[in-house]
C-alpha cells in the first residue's frame, strides 16, 4: 500500500475540520438561499411546487466494508442512495445534507477522499449541500443523508396509485450490484491468504461500478417529463425486485404478475452467477442496491413507454386477492417472498 | 431493576417496527401532504415562505450515556435538539425525521419508549413525524435527526447580521444542563460501588430536568413575532455560552463584551457547583446544551426587548478588531475561548 499523508482529526478542530471539507461546495442552485455556514439551510421551494425529503443512514461493517470501498466511491453511492427516494417519486433532487460519525482512526485525508466523491455526484445532478455535521462515534464509520428536492403536486408520484391491469416496467437491468459485492467478498477472503495480492476482477468490471458507484437514475424522470408520462405508481429499486415489487403492491392494495424471462440481467451479472453456482434471478429478485425504477403506468401507453428506449415490461398488476407472483418459462406460478428464493406452490 | 417485557427487534422484521413505532404518529399540519410510508415526504410550504432544514446526529457513549439516560428523555431531547436551530433563525418547525442505528442488544420495548418521548414533544411542538428508518449498527444506539421549518423571507435571522453597538441578549439561564449532567455523572461513579444504589438527586432535580429534557424555546420565537421584534443575529446554546457568542461574531465579523455579573445562572446550578467545587460561570460559558437563545437587537429596541420579560441583555457587540471579552464585576477583561476557561490578558 502507497504511504499516505496522515492529518489527525484533532488537530483541525471541529469548525476546521467542516470548512476544509466543504470548502469545494459553492451553492449552484438559486433556490439554495443559505447553504453552510448557520444554524439551519434556507431554500425557497420553487412557486406551485412542493417539497420533497428523504433521510438514509450508512453504517460501516453493515452497509459498507472500508476493506475494499473506496471512500470517493463510497461518497458518490450515498449521494445516489439518498436522491434515488426523490426520483421514485418523480421528484428533482436540488439539496443533500450530510452528517458524518467518524472514529478517531479515521485520518482527514480519508474524509475529503468522501467528500470528493461526495462533490463530484453533487457537481453531476446539480445538488447543493446545504448542511451537516462532523461528530466523533465510538466505533466506525457512520453517513447519514437527507436529501431534498420538489416537484409540481399534479406530477408526484407515489407508491399506492397502482391499478388493475397496469404494466410493470422497470429501468436499467436487475443482480448487477449484488454480484459485484459477491465478486469484493470473494476476492477479500482470497486476499487475506496470499502475500502480494492482486485481486482478479477482469471481465467482471462492470458489476463493480454498479456495486461501487451506482448512478442515479435521473434521466428517467427526464425522460417521462419530456414523453408527458406520470406513473401511476413507483418505487425505486434499492431492497431488490421482489420485496419492492410487494411493497408496492401492499400500497396500491393490488397483487402483480411478474415473468422470468422479461427481468432484464446483465451478461457479466449472469457470467459471474455462473461461476459462483449462483441463481442470477435471485440475484435480480433478493439482491437490493441496484438503484433502479420500477414504475407502472395504464396499459394503454405501453407504446408510449417502449418509446422510451429505457425501461423493460416485465409483467402485471393484478387483484390484491391473487397476490404476487413470478411466472417462469415452463408456466410455473412462483409466489414472491421479500426474502431468499420465492416458493413455489 | 424491575422485570420488563422483551421483544427481539428481528421479531418483527424492518418494516413492522417502522410500523409499530409510528404507527401513532397521525400528522398534524395540513402542510403535511405525505408523512411516512412512500419513498420520501411530501410537504406544501406556505405561500410567501421558505423552507428551513437542519440535520443533527447523536451517539450513544458520546452524546448519552444509557446508563442513566430514560430513552423516553432521550426522545424528547432530540427533538428539543433538532429544532432548535431552526428556531435559532426565528423559523416555525414543522417536520421532522428520525433514523435509528440499533444493535440487535436494545429490545423492541426500548425503541418504543424512545418513541414515546419523540411522540410528546411533536405533539407539545406540533411536529409531524415524516420519515426516517431503523437499521442495524454494530455496536450502540445512533440517532440522526432531520428537522424542517419554514419562515416568511423577512423574518428569518442569520448569524452573520449583528450590528455595532447591538445588545447581546439571551434567554432563560445557562450552565444547568452540564450542571445536570455532572449530578448524573457522580451518581454513577458512586453507585457503581453500591449494593442497593439509590442516587441522591434532591434538591437538584431542575438541573435533571434542563440536561434529560430541555423545552425548546418556541415561545421565544413566537414572542418575538409578537412584539414585531426581528432580531439583527441569532444562534442557538448548544456549544456554551462563549463558543457559540464567538461563532456568531465571527460570521457578523464583530466583537463583542459581555459583563460576568449579568450571567443568569440558577440558585441549583450555583449550589451545586458550588457543592463539587466548580465554577458555575465556567459551565455557563463552556458547558453547552442549554438550548437557550442568543440573540442580538439594535441598543434603541432595549425596552421592547425588555418588555418581552424573557430576557436577560448581558452585554453589546463591539468592532471586530476588539474581540470578544468577559468583564467581571472588578473591572477585568477577559479574552473568550471556545473551551476552557477564558483566559485573562
């Protein structure tokens, strides 16, 4: 390992230590009237719009191993954990907020390595950070994130609005960030025995981006403002399919239909799963931390959706009463669980 | 220690704690649009009005010891915490949203007290609970707390306003909460010892209550509304008297002097430093979490002010180049520190 620069914490102070990491955060938007810098931000919510807030919390050794997280990857992830809520409900993230526990281990070098990532994902989706605080924890590292962002009233989004017959559309493809964390476990365990490690992650590049820096999917909110398209209902796609596709329907009160061979899994995600002896659909439906969207709109527009060029049909809503269901190629009805595998009945 | 009834978190699983934790928390402000239960909250400002957003983060071990911390004080105090910045811009808290880290050692019965306490103060404050999470830490308990407000544009106080020859006021009595937590801190020392403890807290149980449930100072900023008074500059004590007067300073690049003997300080938090052989003045100055309000006014409203009957004027801001110093009551001028004792030149 290179040797770095080490500054203790201490010696910067607490004022000292929040002015040298947040320095680099000139307020972009005109709607963040007072970012940093006092007790509280102010922000004038754009007229006939209403405001949107979410807060998410990250713990090192459960959300995040610093093993091999790189922390300016570990910045931009937060960001996108945090505005991924404001998207599923077609919402535009304007402000972020983040507070920091940090352990006396942690060097400052390691902390404006977060916050570069934190400001490059800020710099990307035109975000301010508008607050936050620097605090000691008694153990490891500990990120929470409130982020804000608003929306006129007639185009929010919520996850109870489901009807009888919408299609299920979801964007991106589904597994890729669950085996891109298998693939840095793997290599973790291997490493730990061998003294010159070089960890062996050709070919599987892809799953450690989306795994490591997953990005917002901010183009689809675009995308279904420009096509004049409100969801009826949405969620994004951050506990896997499964568990996500079922809270949505418990809020809609509505049952779903949803097939196997539609769910939309990336070559390496299926490669790797291969090697693994590993199911990538379970991957796709229990693996979570893809950041996706899934959306239902009337069947009507189904055109106007596959125009879109970026989401994939994958089934159907259906009557509370029948429940939810993965249907497979041989015609099977498998019932969907939050957890592990679904059961077949 | 009486017999309590103890339920496994993993017994409910994720969302049917969420459930079961606010499952009481019914919003209250018609700005509410949506409160919990969707991807993120949906909040109307009112018309003519910004929106105010302050985020603060406590950990057990650092910020409260569970030894002797009631977990239903701790709900009620971080609610007190978090918005009192926002009160500290003269701005009306509307919302709030609470994210847990727990170990899988604190039972169920626990968080409900904590609850509990959140639920009171949102009620006494009329907040709504719109959102947050619970999720696993790996050792002890951590809390972040979002809070929202609002305030018409030209009523909202920053820090950085304060004006030469302003008179520095600020509200209630400082040093009672580190006087409290000292009370506490030698209970446990000495029952650690104790076979059958009974702790001996009479006559000091105002110093319990300001340290285990500070009031947030709402009517302060509903006084002033009252009297059409919009402080110069305002700042919340939750660092101790001198580092937070210094931080206002600094941001309204001025100095100031204050005078020891206009200090309000209470009759237990003298008695009882006096009783552990402190200096009461030094808990005012550096003990912190008074949650009281500094703020300044222009030297002609001193009546106005005076006739609010809620504050103390203890002294006047100065030109930057002078500093910020103590005077006592023979003449002296002391240089302010952020911690410590100030030092005398």
């Amino acid at each position: 390992m290179e040797t770095k620069k080490r500054t203790e914490i201490a010696s910067l102070g607490q004022f000292g230590l929040i002015d040298l990491l947040t320095r680099d955060f000139a307020p972009q938007n005109p709607q963040t009237l007072c970012a940093t810098g006092d007790d509280a931000a102010v922000i004038a919510v754009p007229e006939g719009e209403e405001l949107l807030c979410t807060t998410d919390s990250f713990y090192e050794g459960v959300d995040f191993d610093l093993t091999y997280f790189p922390l300016k990857h570990l910045g931009y992830k937060i960001v996108t954990a945090g505005i991924s809520d404001l998207l599923a409900m077609n919402a535009t993230p304007s402000q972020i907020t983040v507070s920091l526990g940090v352990s006396a281990k942690i060097p400052v070098e390691a902390l404006q390595d977060l916050y570069e990532g934190i400001a490059f994902a800020c710099k990307e989706q035109r975000l301010d950070l508008v607050g936050g605080d620097t605090r000691a924890s008694m153990t490891g590292l500990v990120i929470s994130v409130t982020a804000l962002g608003h929306a006129p009233k007639e185009r929010i989004v919520y996850r109870r609005g489901a009807q009888l017959h919408d299609l299920i559309c979801i964007t991106g493809n589904l597994g890729a960030a669950y085996m891109g964390l298998q693939l840095l476990e793997r290599e973790k365990r291997v490493l730990a025995d061998v003294a010159d490690p070089e960890p062996q992650f050709k070919g599987y590049e892809y799953l450690l981006e989306r795994y490591l820096k997953p990005r917002p999917r901010t183009d689809i909110v675009a995308a279904l403002a420009e096509e004049k398209i409100v969801p009826t209902a949405m969620i994004d796609l951050s506990d896997g399919l499964a568990s996500d596709l079922m809270q949505l329907c418990r809020s809609s009160h509505c049952g779903a239909r949803i097939y196997l061979d539609r769910i939309p899994i990336a070559r390496q995600t299926s490669a790797l799963a291969e090697e693994l002896h590993a199911d990538p659909v379970v991957a796709a439906l229990n693996g979570g931390e893809d950041y996706e969207l899934l959306f239902t709109v009337p069947l009507s527009m189904q055109e106007q959706v596959m125009r879109l060029g970026l989401v994939d049909v994958i089934g159907h809503i259906t009557a509370e009463s029948t429940g939810c269901y993965l249907v497979t190629p041989d015609g099977s009805d498998i019932k969907l669980r939050a957890q592990g595998f679904p059961e077949q009945e």
